[in-house]
C-alpha cells in the first residue's frame, strides 16, 4: 500500500518551518517530515473497523499548517506519529453494512471508533467534536483520522474506519462532490453553532475553501440580513458572490464597508483613513485564523458582536482590550456532530450533504494529483487563491498508479478546468 | 545588609546617601506649605540695587534697543515734550502687544531710560519666580495689581517715584483684544497726583500688527510712538477727572497718528477727537473702522509680474 | 491689440502638434489631419478699475431693484451669501473677487450703521472650507472682522436648526434653506460665474439648501433632461432652481444678487504657453513647455500635485452687475458668452479633450477617478448650447491619468461609492433607487460633512448623475493613458495612447470618423449649429 507518511523527525520538521518561513508556505514540504512511502496495509484495530480505499484526499489548510511546521504545538498530545493525513475523503468501503459502495468519513475519531462506553458527555450528546478522550481507548492518540497512528488516512491507497464513521455517498454525487462534504460540514457546524437570529449582519474574513463553504452555509441555512464576504483573489471573489454574498470586498476594504453596512461612525486614523469602526457587524466568520485576521475581526465587530474562529488558529498575537471593553464574544468552531435546527436536531454530514448539493460545491475542487505528485501539489494548494484554484484533491483512482499509469492526469498540468481563466 | 540599629550613619555610600537625602517625615506630621513670595508680594529691591542697574543698562542698550531697532522700526516723536520736565515723570501708554514696555522703554533718551520703572501685571508677570526674576531685571518691572486697589503696589510705586525713578504705566491694565482702546484705570492720575508729577501720554502705534493679543504669528513691521505734552492736575481736579483728561490726551494723540498734528488739533480743540474706545456698535463694525496700522495678522499682498500689488483705490 | 474671438482650426499637415491636459501634466499630440481643434476666445481686457466697478454696480442695480444703499438701515439683519471653495478654477490670485466685493458691501453697510451682519458660506453639500481658503477668498480685513466673533458661517444643510422649509413649488419640490438666510431682512449673495452655470436662482435655492431640497433637482431624471446643464433654457435642473427661486422670492426673502464673470487669463505667466495658441508659442513659450513638462514627469506625484494646486490664477474682473435676481443673471450670460462662445458648425463622431488636475471638487485635493469622469462627462461634454459637440452615439476620448486615488479626508464618501457601489453597477437608475438614500442619510458622513471637511455622502452620488446625460447620448468613452482598473470600474475602456483609442473609437463610429478636440483652457463654451 502506497502512502504519504507523516514522522516525527525533529530535524526535518525545523527544516519545514524554516523552509516554508523563508521560501513560503507549501515549500516546507520538499524537506519536511512528509515522504511517500510503501507501507504494509494497517490492522484492523477492532470491531466495527473496515477497510476503505480512497478516490479523492483533499488537502485542508491545517494539513498546510502541519505540513509547513506552523502548526500550534498543542496537538502534540493528541496526535501519534507516524500518521498518514487526509481527513477529507470519499472512498470505497470494503466490508460492513456498506461494503462496495462509496462513503465519506466523518473523521473525527470520538469514544465510539475507540471503542469507549459509556461514552464522555459530548459524544453521548451527538456532538463527537467536543470528544474528551481523544488520546485514550485502544487508539493511539489522534483527533481525527488523518492524525492517528492506527487508522491511517486519506493521502493512501487504503485506511480503516469505524463504521460509524462513515456515511454512504448518494449515488448520484461524483466523487468531487463528496469531498466536499466535509468542509461543508465544518461550515455547517460552525454556521449552526453560532445561532444567527434573522437579519444579522454578517462578515466572512477569508474565502479559501472554508471561508466559501462559510458563504454558502450562512445563505442556506440562516437568514443573514446582509453578508459581506472579503476575499483576495479574483476566483474567489467570483465565486464568493456566486455562493450569495451581497458584497464582497478586497481586503482592506473590509472597514468601510462594514462601516458603510452598519452606519457606524468611525475613529479616523491621521491620514484621514479609518482606524476602527465604533459600531459594526453583528458577527464575523474569521475564515483564516491568524493574528491579522483576528485583528480585523476586532476593528469591525459591533459592541456585544461575536467573532467565531473558522479557520484553524495557532499562537496568534491579540490585543484583547476591545474584546474586554466592547464585550465582544470570541469563540471556536471545529468539526461537527449533530445541530440543533428548527426542525430538529439533523446530523452536521447529512446538512452538509444537502448544502453541497444545494450550492453545488463540487466546482470548488480545482484540480487533482496523484499521489506521486505531492510536492506539486501541496504548493498548488498553498498558493491555491493566487492560482485561481480553491481544493486541491489527491486522486487514488488509478490503482497502482504511477506516472505511467495516470494518463489522464499529466504530470505539472493538473486538470484544473474552469478555473485555468482567472476572472478579470 | 546591615541596620545600625543607633541610626547612626556609617561612613562611606550610605553616610553620603545619609547627607544628601532629606529625612522622611513621620506619618503623624503635616508638612506645612511651601511658601513663596511671588505675585504682589514679590520682592524687586534686588533689581534697583546698582550692579544690576549696571547689567539691565547694558543689556537694554546693546541688545534690546538694537534688536528692537530693526524688527519694529520705530520711528519716536515728541521727544521735545519730555525735555521740559524736571524730575521724575509717569509714562501713560496705550497697549495693544507685549512689545510694548520693551519698546517704550528702550526708545526712552537716555537720561530717563536707566531711572524707569514699569508697573506690571503681578497677577501675569508675577506668578512664576522666573518670570518675576526676569521681568524684575529685564525691565525694571514692579507687581501692580490691576484687579483691586492695593495699598502695597501702590506705596511701593509711590515711593520709587518719590525716590526719583519714573514710571511707566498702561492705565488700560491690560492689552486690547479687539485693537480700540479701553477705559483709563485710575492708577496713573492717582500716583501722579500723590507724587506731584507730571504724566507724558504716550502713544504706540503699530505693535499689534507685529505681535497681538492671542497670536502666535510674529510679523516685521513698523512702528510710531508719540509723546504728548505734560498734564499737570489742575487745582482741585479728582483723580477721575485727571484720568479722563489722560485718556482723551492719548485720544488726540492716536487721532495724530493716523491724520496730522494740525487737523488732530483741530478735532481736539472742537471736542471732535474720534473716541479711543472706538464706535459702539457691533464687533464686526468696530473691527471695521480700526486703522490698518492696529490690525492683527495684517498681510502686505505681494504680487509678482507685471501686476501692480493691490492697493485699495482711495 | 484687441482680443481675438474663439475659433475652430482645420488641422492640416503644417498644424503643430495639439497640448492636452493630462491630469497633472500635459503633451503635445499630433492630431490627425481633417481633425478640428476649438480654441476659446482670447482673455477679455479686465475692467479698468474693479472696485469702482463694483461701487457702481452697488448703486445702479438692474431689474426692480432698489441701489443697495437704499436697502440698508440701522438695526436690520443682514446676511451675505458667497460661492465656495469650488469657485473659481483655479483659485484667483488675491484679492479674490468675494473680498473686493463683499469690502464694498461692508463698507456701505458700515456707513448705514447695520450692525447684524453675518457671512455665509454657500458650500451646498460640498465640504467646509479650511480657515487659510476662507482668508484668501474673503481677505484678511473680513475675515478677522468675522470670524473670531463667530459671525463667519459655512451652511450646514444637516442642521435641522438652522434649515426651514418654505413651502412647495408648483411641482412639489421642497424648497427648504439655511434658515438665517431666509430670515435676514436682507439677502446678499455674491457670485463667480466662471459657467454658464452657475448663479442666477441656482445660487440660493443650491448653494444655500438642504438635501431634502436639493434631490428635487439633483437627480437621474433632471440631469437627463438637462441639454445642458450650462444653458438655463433647456436644463431641467435650472427649471426646477428657477421655480425654487421664485417660490423663496414669494416667502419674502428679499434678495441682492450680485454676479461677477472673469476672464480666461487662467495661468500666470510661466505657464502662460497652456492658454496660447500653438503655432504663436515663442521660444520662451517652448523652452518652458519642455522644462515644465520633463520636470513634472520626473517628479513624484504628490509634489507635482503640490505644485499644481499653489498655481493662483491671474483672473480678472470682466463685469459685475446687481440687483433683482433675474435681469442680473440675464446680463452676466451675455457677458460670460462675450468670453466664451465659440460658433461650431456641425457635430462630430470623436470628440477628444484632455482633463487639468483641476475641478470644482478636488481644489487643494485628489482628482479621483469619480470626479474625472464628471469633469470629462459633466462639465466639458455640457460645455455647448444647441446641440452635444459629439453626434449620438458618438466617442468621448479623454486624456486623464485617473489614478486610483482618493482623498480620505475630503471625499470619504467616494471611495465607498467607488469600491463598494461602482463596483455592483453603473447603472444611474438602479444606483439612484438603491443606494441614494443610505449614502445621504449615512451618520457618519453626515458628522463628516458637517465637523471635518467631507463632501455630503450623496455626493458622489450626485457627481456621477452629472454625467448621465453624456452617458445616455454617447457610444464609448475611451480614457486615454489612465489607470486601467479604474477606468475599467468607471464602466469606460481604457486606450495607452491616442492612435489606439481613435482605434477603438473606429469600432464604434466607423471607419474615418470626424475628430473635434476642445482646447481646454481656456474654458469656452460651443455655439453648436
């Protein structure tokens, strides 16, 4: 079986942090911690596990993060090495009550997969994101496949999952489609997690994958009075305004045009420039995660408003005096479980399942690579936003595939189209 | 380290420490306040004393008069009113800028410029101790009050005055904001009477486009000052009449200033000496009807090629 | 030598090369041969002795008027108007006109013993001028004699306070002014009519209104109506200021206007080859030419732009009447078209100009991509009488570097129109039905406009609706050597040099097109027949 392999080698991990620091991020890989490797197939770790062969492995950005040694020394407990990442995927089920057809994994790996009962509070209550035994039952450490010793994950030929993982893919979705389920989901989670009442107004720092899958959750299933979207790149402000934001702005535009939303008065800055807004937004969806960002989310957030951090932060720098005099609440959203919806509470993946396909998500996969091709294209999918591309998938559906083998997908020209013409 | 418990210092860097740091008040004492003797109550002897007359003398002659010579320009007439008093005089001078007593002072010919005293706000010139230190020595200046009558500042100037030095003052007590005069304050007339002195009306003309009240702008500019004849209290005459006969002499004097002697004499012999105090009307108006010469922030509009500079026609 | 009246040239091979304006800068460009170049009439000689002029106006005044004199009685309220900041361009060297004619006015005002005496400014919903432009339009004497005693006013037409309503016009326009204005027992609003447009009604049923009045007129439908906004007789928007106008002379506000026009002497004397006629450029003339122009090339922006706003205009007096409102204005149209009328037979396919670094809105400013387009499309496409110098659906070619450029302190309102609006839609309609009303009613360009020194938030609004008329009458406008993101934002194609633009003006207007370049400055205004 064929892998990409994440070791704890201290050396090569300074070695991407420096690489991706000095040369940018994506570049850390070529010295970093990551090699293609054959390995033998996993065990199964118990019952309930079956196997699943990958057909698409998206790269997140905190597989970038990880990847660029950037990511917050924080998970180090509640992760094992070496992993095989991708947490993203669709892929063929073999054995179990879904055997021989496709499935996403929902990856989170709670007390269920790890065999716990009675489970902790949070799984008991559906929401496996809030699992407070990560790192304990027969599993080695890991918070989600892709992060753990024992399960493998998605950047391979083959990795196992609990069954109740793993959610059967409708038949009529492609295989692009499916990956995009569990973005989707994060956005889901996070959109239903911070309870929009009708008619707020709504800010979405970013529109990477998530910041666009952000865009396309608030428009199905809240009632934004008006959604601003701030994106840097003209294919992502395309599509950010294809997938409903009323406005979508540049960065640096953001203050005035919160400030142009909510009729705020401003505090100017010496060059007659506005330095903050005294009022502002309702809410921002922080998409990116860093001490810019969050900055950002301070200048433009009303008294009161929230921020909700999206993007998957690290040591990021504040300056927390307005959240302390404006009240101004700051919280995280990651993974998903089940949410509470006005008819019901609904699993985050089925919600996900219908929001891509409402929003038609598919059309932010970009472009695909075989595994061979890893360097490329995780410097593809850091650079995604200038490249005018969004996802950047790996694509296993070329058994045994090597560079002869995948002739539909040439090396250095990845199949990106639609998205090869940057909008003006 | 090592307490003494005798409190006796140990020699070395805490015997320095010991002298060179006052001792900390017990909590239980109230320290009592610091008192300087500033505003009215300031002390000037010191300044009359000869080796600083020596130094005020020199500084005034070789570095305020020239200095003055060239920023201002002044051009001084009616010296010849000053020639005839014997003795000790009072100074009666309109005031529109700080320049004033400095100018006045230093233009003054040198029989008088080294016996004059000038009475200056104590509530302004005084209320610093630099400020007094350097107004005491730089002009002679003495605290007068100008809120109140008091009996200190009033004595005092008597007796200087009775002592042979002569005094200038600005019966406005204050400079003007607006560029008319203000009433006469009853100082000069008062003092002027008590000592049996004449009093030279003066007027300055010109300062106040240099250096006004409220401005922070300092132009170049010229500048007139006119001595009047002596006014002597006539028998019987109250100090308030005095003072208005000083004021109306200022009056003709300004009217000079921005006519000729002959029709300002006219004008004063008819009574018909435009008023010191300006038109009463409205600010805009009396603003209006200033002289060019007393207006603030005056700008000479300078035009290059072949455009003559604006003047107003008439 | 007398003046020479404006013409029309026939370039021909022996024609040297044209100057056009580009923003803060300027070349010389070979027009093709057939093209024609409308050239103003030469400055008028000023009127001999301005202030007796001006005295003289005072005391004869036209229409049913009373001399000034006449008017002015111990214990009235008093109350004198004057154009702002955007008056005149650029700026005059001093004295400026409102000083020797409100000194005037002072002067008899102060002989009749009226002590109630307030001064203001008409800015309309432009921004507040800075104490330096209020000194130099009004002179130091009346300035110091008003303003530190707060009888120096600028119009607030976000002051509820000091607005009233007077009523409704036969249309039913709000007609709603500064309320110490209307409620002075006399009037006195001093003009500079540098266009056609100005004066007349508009001075103080605009410069004096608030925006609840002013949008009766300020809008899509008026400025589409408007053939042109500079000739009164077929321009929706005087129609509406004139009933306004009417409507405030009926409420009893008693009104002296008084109108000045100036001649186009508008460059002092080392740039005095930008008003000359090439072929006579001496060799002075040339040698500054290049000195001038390879300097500001080499220079860095914002200098050059310091440069070019210290330029003070040798301006002069040509007439000055007062009086009743209406014959005032007749006669300073006759006087304002002795200078700048020029008869042009026909229209044209391809209408080419070059814009200054100047407009009534960006003086001591940035000249924004906004303000480009109504300098270019409002006011020198409107620069006619008769008919559009340009045929329907012709090309507009304007030379502007129209850089993205804003400035935040004076128009903070444009920058969100233009990155937040402009960037959704061109559309003047749509733009006027969605957008208008937050833009005008926006706190915090209403604490702008009223505390620092921003236009009103419509205003931008109001800049682009100026050029509506040009928009619907026109094929393509091309802007040539301009920022292209902007011009882009603008709705207009952008060309990098002139051949190409006439290239791209081809595909609209067809092969051979006829070409007329408006020689600006000086400013003039096309008989067309």
């Amino acid at each position: 079986m064929r892998a990409l392999q994440f070791e704890r080698n201290v050396p090569r991990f300074a070695a991407a942090r420096v690489a991706s620091v000095l040369a940018g991020s994506g570049k850390g890989v070529r010295v970093g911690p990551l090699e293609l490797v054959e390995v033998d197939p996993l065990e199964i770790p118990g019952p309930g596990w079956v196997r699943v062969r990958p057909r698409l492995a998206g790269i997140c950005g905190s597989d970038l993060a990880t990847l660029d040694g950037r990511s917050s020394r924080y998970f180090e407990q509640i992760v094992s090495f070496p992993f095989i990442p991708g947490h993203e995927v669709v892929g063929d089920v073999e054995g179990g009550a879904l055997d021989g057809r496709r499935a996403v994994i929902e990856p989170v790996l709670g007390c269920e997969a790890r065999g716990i009962d009675p489970p902790c509070p949070g799984c008991a209550a559906g929401r496996k994101g809030s699992c407070e035994r990560i790192a304990f039952g027969h599993l080695s450490p890991g918070l989600q496949t892709g992060y753990c010793r024992d399960t493998g994950g998605g950047w391979s030929t083959g990795f196992v999952a609990h069954q109740s993982q793993l959610h059967a893919v409708p038949d009529d979705f492609s295989d692009e489609a499916a990956v995009m389920v569990e973005p989707a989901a994060c956005a889901v989670h996070a959109v239903c997690a911070c309870k929009i009442a009708g008619g707020e107004r709504v800010l979405v720092l970013g529109a990477g994958t998530i910041g666009l899958c952000v865009i396309a959750a608030l428009r199905a299933l809240c009632l934004p009075g008006v959604l601003v979207a701030v994106a840097k790149h003209p294919t992502q402000r395309r599509l950010a305004r294809d997938l409903g934001a009323d406005q979508v702005v540049r960065p640096g535009e953001h203050k005035r045009a919160a400030r142009r939303l909510s009729g705020s008065l401003a505090l100017e800055s010496s060059d007659g420039g506005i330095e903050r807004l005294t009022g502002g937004v309702d809410l921002v969806m922080d998409c990116v995660g860093s001490s810019d960002s969050l900055q950002q989310s301070f200048d433009v957030v009303r008294p009161g408003g929230r921020i909700v951090l999206v993007g998957m932060p690290g040591v990021v720098k504040a300056d927390l005096a307005p959240l302390w005099q404006r009240e101004i609440e700051l919280r995280g959203a990651y993974a998903y479980g089940s949410e509470d919806r006005p008819e019901g509470p609904r699993s985050t993946f089925q919600l996900a399942f219908e929001l891509v396909r409402g929003a038609r998500l598919e059309r932010l996969v970009s472009a695909r690579y075989p595994l061979e091709h890893y360097e490329d294209a995780v410097a593809h999918a850091a650079a995604a936003g200038r490249r005018g591309a969004v996802k950047i998938v790996f694509d296993m559906r070329k058994r045994g595939s090597g560079l002869d083998a995948s002739s539909t997908v040439r090396p250095r020209r990845p199949d990106s189209a639609g998205t090869t013409k940057e909008a003006k | 380290m090592t307490r003494h418990v005798g409190g006796a210092p140990a020699a070395g860097r805490e015997g320095l420490r010991f002298v060179a740091e006052n001792p900390t008040r017990p909590g239980g004492v109230v320290a009592p306040l610091a008192r300087h003797k500033l505003g009215v109550d300031y002390d000037t002897a010191w300044a009359r004393r000869y080796p600083v007359r020596l130094a005020r003398a020199v500084v005034l002659d070789d570095f305020t008069r020239p200095v003055l010579r060239v920023a201002l320009s002044p051009r001084v007439i009616g010296l010849e009113h000053l020639a005839p008093v014997q003795g000790p005089m009072v100074l009666a001078a309109n005031h529109a800028s700080h320049l004033d007593t400095a100018l006045l002072l230093s233009m003054l010919p040198p029989r008088l410029r080294h016996r004059t005293i000038v009475a200056a706000a104590a509530d302004y010139f005084f209320d610093r101790q630099w400020k007094a230190v350097v107004w005491s020595f730089g002009l002679g200046a003495i605290p007068m009050e100008r809120s109140k009558v008091n009996r200190r500042s009033a004595d005092l100037a008597a007796r200087l005055i009775n002592d042979g030095w002569s005094l200038i003052i600005f019966p406005e007590g204050g400079r003007t904001t607006d560029g008319w005069g203000r009433e006469f304050k009853g100082g000069a007339s008062y003092l002027a009477k008590r000592c049996c002195v004449p009093v030279i009306p003066v007027h300055i003309r010109g300062t106040r486009a240099v250096l006004a009240k409220s401005s922070s702008r300092f132009r170049l500019g010229s500048t007139e000052i006119r001595f009047g004849d002596a006014l002597t209290p006539d028998q019987g005459e109250d100090a308030r009449k005095f003072v208005a006969r000083i004021e109306l002499a200022v009056a003709a004097l300004a009217d000079e200033a921005e006519s000729d002697w002959w029709s300002a004499r006219r004008r004063a012999a008819a009574g018909t000496t435009p008023p010191f105090r300006g038109p009463e009307a409205s600010a805009w108006r009396r603003e209006w009807a200033l002289p060019d010469s007393a207006r603030k922030d005056q700008h000479v509009v300078r035009e290059r090629g072949k455009h003559k500079p604006w003047t107003r026609d008439d | 030598m007398s003046p020479r009246p404006g013409f029309v040239l026939e370039v021909d091979r022996s024609t040297p090369a044209t100057l056009i304006w580009h923003g803060e800068g300027f070349r010389l460009e070979r027009l093709p041969v057939g093209s024609r170049v409308v050239y103003g009439p030469e400055p008028l000689a000023p009127l001999a002795n301005s202030d007796q002029a001006i005295r003289h106006a005072l005391d004869n005044p036209l229409g049913d008027s009373k001399p000034l004199r006449a008017l002015l009685y111990p214990g009235m309220r008093l109350t004198i108007a004057f154009d702002d900041i955007s008056l005149p361009l650029p700026p005059m060297r001093p004295p400026d006109v409102r000083q020797r004619v409100i000194e005037a006015v002072l002067d008899l005002a102060a002989d009749s013993g009226v002590d109630d005496v307030v001064l203001i400014a008409a800015l309309a919903l432009h921004r507040r001028m800075t104490d330096p432009e209020l000194r130099h339009a009004l002179g130091d004497r009346v300035f110091e004699a008003f303003a530190p005693h707060g009888l120096l006013l600028q119009h607030d037409a976000e002051d509820p306070q000091n607005l009233i309503h007077l009523g409704f016009t036969d249309h039913g326009e709000d007609v709603e002014i500064n309320r110490r204005a209307a409620e002075s027992d006399l009037l006195i609003y001093v003009n500079i009519n540098l266009s056609a447009m100005d004066g007349g009604h508009k001075s103080v049923a605009t410069g004096l209104a608030s925006y609840r009045s002013l949008k009766h007129h300020h809008n899509v439908r008026s400025m589409m109506n408007s053939h042109s906004f500079m000739d009164m007789h077929h321009s929706e928007l005087h129609s509406s200021n004139w009933r306004m106008g009417r409507l405030i002379a009926e409420s009893g506000v008693k009104l002296f206007q008084i109108e000045t026009t100036l001649n186009t002497d508008t460059f002092p004397e080392q740039l005095g080859f930008l008003q000359k006629r090439e072929w006579e450029w001496s060799l002075r003339d040339r040698a500054s030419f290049l000195a001038t122009s390879s300097a500001l090339e080499r220079m860095p922006g914002e200098l050059s732009r310091r440069i070019f706003h210290a330029v003070r205009a040798p301006h002069d007096l040509t007439s000055v009447q007062a009086g009743a409102v209406e014959a005032v204005h007749e006669s300073t149209l006759a006087n304002l078209y002795r200078q700048q009328l020029v008869e042009v037979s026909g229209q044209t396919d391809v209408l080419t100009m070059g814009l200054p670094y100047i407009g009534p809105y960006n003086v001591n400013s940035t000249m924004n991509p906004i303000l480009v387009a109504c300098l270019g499309l409002g006011y020198f496409f409107n620069l006619y009488r008769g008919k559009p110098l340009v045929r329907e659906g012709g090309v507009v070619i304007i030379s502007h570097p129209t850089p993205w450029e804003f400035n935040p302190v004076h128009h903070p309102s444009y920058i969100d129109f233009f990155e937040q609006v402009l960037a959704e839609t061109t559309d003047m309609f749509e733009i006027e039905a969605k957008y208008e009303e937050s833009y005008a009613t926006d706190p915090w360009y209403v604490h702008l406009y009223r505390t620092s020194y921003a236009y009103h938030g419509v205003h931008p609004l109001y800049m682009w609706y100026w050029c509506a008329h040009a928009l619907q009458h026109l094929g393509r406008v091309i802007v040539v050597g301009g920022d292209r993101a902007a011009v882009h934002r603008l709705g207009f194609s952008s060309a990098s040099t002139f051949a190409d633009a006439l290239e791209l003006a081809e595909d609209v207007v067809g092969r051979d097109p006829t070409i007329t370049h408006l020689h600006v400055p000086s400013l003039l205004m096309a008989d067309v027949t």
